[in-house]
C-alpha cells in the first residue's frame, strides 16, 4: 500500500503538491489514531495523583518514553521530552555554560544561537563543501581545543548528511563532546546511539509524522546534568532550606509535559520504523532521483545538491518570487534561508526555494512541480 492513504490530509486537500516536509510534516493516521484514543479513554495527568486512570496516563506516557528511546537504540532515562530540537539544543547550552563551542556554517539557527548566547566563546567551522569531513573537523578540534562540538545530521537546506558516527568519534578522540542536531534525520536515517558516540542528540516529532509541541533530547549521562527548568514533577523533597530534584528523566520535565503528544510521538517513531525500507527506496532514493532529474530539466535553475530529499536551488530570479509563483500552482513550497542564515549567504545572497520530499509524495507531484517550474520561469523571463 502507498504510505499516501496513510495521510488524512491528502484527502481533504487533494489539488495540494506538498513538498514541504521539511519544514513539518503532515500527520500520520495511526498517530492521529493513537492521540485520539488516549484522549478519549485515557487521558489524565501523569507523575501525580494516585488514582487508576492516573496510573494508566503515566504508565502510556512512559511507555512512549521507551517507544521513542528505543527507536534510537538509547536507555528510556537517557531521553527528556522537550518541545522539539530547539528546546533540546537550548537545554544543553543552558544546563551548563560551555567555555568554548565550536558549530558549522550547515547549522539551522537553533543550533546556532543557544551557543552564542550561552558558551563564553564559539569559533565557526567553514567546511570546504557542504558536508564535514572527518579530517576538516580534527583540524577545528586541534586548532581551536573546544569543549563541544556541535553539528547537523542532515541540512534542512541541502539535504546532506554527515557521517556523524564518524564526526563523533573524532571529537571523542579529541576529548570534546557532541551535539547531534537530528531534526532532518529522524525521518528517514534510522540512528542507533550505542555505535554514535555523541554526549547528545536532539530531534523534533513533528517532522517526522507526528504532532508539534513536542521532542526529545537524548543525553548519554543526564543524572549529571543540571535541570534548566523548575517546578513541578521534578522535585524530591522541598523544604525551606533542602531541595532535593527526582532522578532523571522527571527532574529534567518540569509542569505538566505534553502528554497526549508524547503518544503520539510513540506513534510516529513506530510508523516512520516500520517504513524504514520504503523511506530509503523510495524517499531517498527514486524520489529523490527524479526530483533532482526534474529540477535539472528546467531552464534556468541551479541545483544546490543532487539526489537527496531536499531539493533546494536557485535562479536568476528572488527566491520569494519563484516560491509565490509556484504557490498559484499549488504546490506548496519553501523560500529564504530557511532558518540556516550562515549557509544561505554562502549558497545564494537571496537565498534558496526548497521542494523537500516526504513518505507520501509520488512521481505526479515531481511532474506537477516540474511543469509549475517551467510556467514560473517563463513568467519571470
Ligand atoms: N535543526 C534543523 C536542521 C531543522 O531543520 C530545524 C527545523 N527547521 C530545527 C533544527 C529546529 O527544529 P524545531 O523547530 O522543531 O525546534
């Protein structure tokens, strides 16, 4: 079966091309599913009251905590849920003030930010191409001797990956930590963290089928390290002048956490890994071919990388313009630097209109936006 009929949406909205997945994507029914029961027949606060219907919660909420542990091979108390990748980037530069940070010039601002405002210094790593090499990245660690290192899975702007097992090792060979930026990957490159030797990973549900609101952070030792949030469910004992906070992973969740999310976000990780296979041959491969093959067909139009999901390039014409055009087609589309300023000026000034793919897109939706292409670019000749 085509994942397509998986996708309320789709049905409702049937004249769309949706190829903006990078940016979220559309929900999965078994998630919808999945929400929708816990809701209507589960749903109670977790971590508190005594009741059977609070048990019940508490037990289905950390049940998910596994479910999305395990689909990155990690330990359920290794895992926080966060409100996505931006919030777990900003919790490991706030649980600790990092005296020297070095990031790329790939990363989205989320993982460029936290740094700045926190780490006493940061140096940027400008990587010859648009992926980092083993090599280049031993060269910054020994040049600039930071105490963390931090870069993307795969770029929201080009779509490539990095071989961060190996990006690991080389800064653990160097005595630096890591920060994985896995919002692009969690949907199509299944990790498993007991062969990446990162210090953390963070990543975002929805882009990957499932609901907004929330993420999670993976920490290889979180017990060490400091909760950068206060009140409720994270603490032990409270007096006037003791506090003791709970172990981890609650100390780290403080208030009441996105509960019914976190069942869906299960859910997601369940459906993205059951159509691992079909992801790889189909979204990263044949999909991803023929997208760069359409993108090459138009006059006029500059492809940033080849092959891969995303499908980001440039013309002689405004990105916004071309992506506005496109949109009277309706094929739903991105324009700008797509939150990654540093590498959208060294790409393009104006920066760049992404098509990015996902489980539900076909060959009619590449035709469909390569025909828009060819109109847009007549248009604005
Ligand atoms: N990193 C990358 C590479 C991303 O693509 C995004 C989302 N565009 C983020 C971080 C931030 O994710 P979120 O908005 O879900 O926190």
């Amino acid at each position: 079966m085509n994942p397509r009929q998986d996708f309320p949406f789709f049905s409702k909205r049937p004249e769309l091309v949706f190829l903006d997945s990078a940016a979220s994507t559309q929900r999965a029914k078994p998630v919808l599913d999945a929400m929708q029961d816990f809701e209507e027949s589960h749903y109670s606060n977790v971590h508190r009251g005594s009741s059977t219907l609070s048990e019940e919660a508490t037990e289905s909420y950390e049940q998910s905590r596994e479910i999305v542990a395990t689909f990155i091979g990690a330990q359920p108390e290794q895992l926080v849920f966060t409100r996505g990748t931006t919030e777990g980037l900003n919790f490991v530069a706030q649980a600790r003030t990092y005296a020297s940070v070095l990031y790329t010039e790939l990363e989205h601002n989320s993982n460029v930010l936290p740094w700045k405002m926190r780490a006493r210094q940061t140096f940027l790593m400008k990587p010859t191409d648009l992926t980092i090499t083993p090599d280049e990245l031993n060269e910054a660690l020994q040049e600039h001797k930071p105490k963390l290192v931090t870069f993307t899975h795969t770029s929201n702007v080009t779509g490539i990956t990095n071989d961060v097992k190996e990006l690991c090792k080389v800064a653990s060979d160097n005595n630096v930590q890591s920060v994985i930026d896995f919002a692009q990957g969690a949907a199509s490159s299944p990790i498993d963290i007991k062969k990446v030797p990162c210090t953390f990973l963070a990543f975002s549900s929805h882009k990957m089928y499932g609901p907004t609101g929330i993420g999670a952070l993976y920490g290889a030792d979180l017990e060490a390290e400091k909760p950068f949030q206060f009140g409720g469910g994270m603490v032990d004992a409270i007096s006037e002048n003791n506090i003791t906070f709970s172990p981890s992973p609650q100390k780290h969740e403080a208030g009441t956490p996105p509960i019914v999310q976190a069942v869906g976000f299960a859910a997601a990780t369940t459906y993205v890994k059951e159509h691992q296979r079909y992801i790889k041959d189909n979204v990263k491969g044949k999909l991803a071919k023929a997208l760069t093959e359409a993108l090459h067909s138009v006059p006029g139009v500059s492809l940033v990388a080849e092959n891969t999901f995303i499908g980001s390039f440039t013309t002689s014409h405004h990105s916004h313009d071309v992506a506005y055009l496109l949109g009277a087609h309706n094929i739903v589309a991105r324009s700008g630097h797509h939150c990654a300023q540093l590498l959208a000026k060294r790409i393009n000034p104006t920066g760049t209109v992404r098509a990015s793919l996902g489980i539900y897109n076909t060959q009619e939706d590449i035709q469909q936006l390569k025909e828009a292409l060819e109109q847009t670019m007549k248009k604005l000749a």
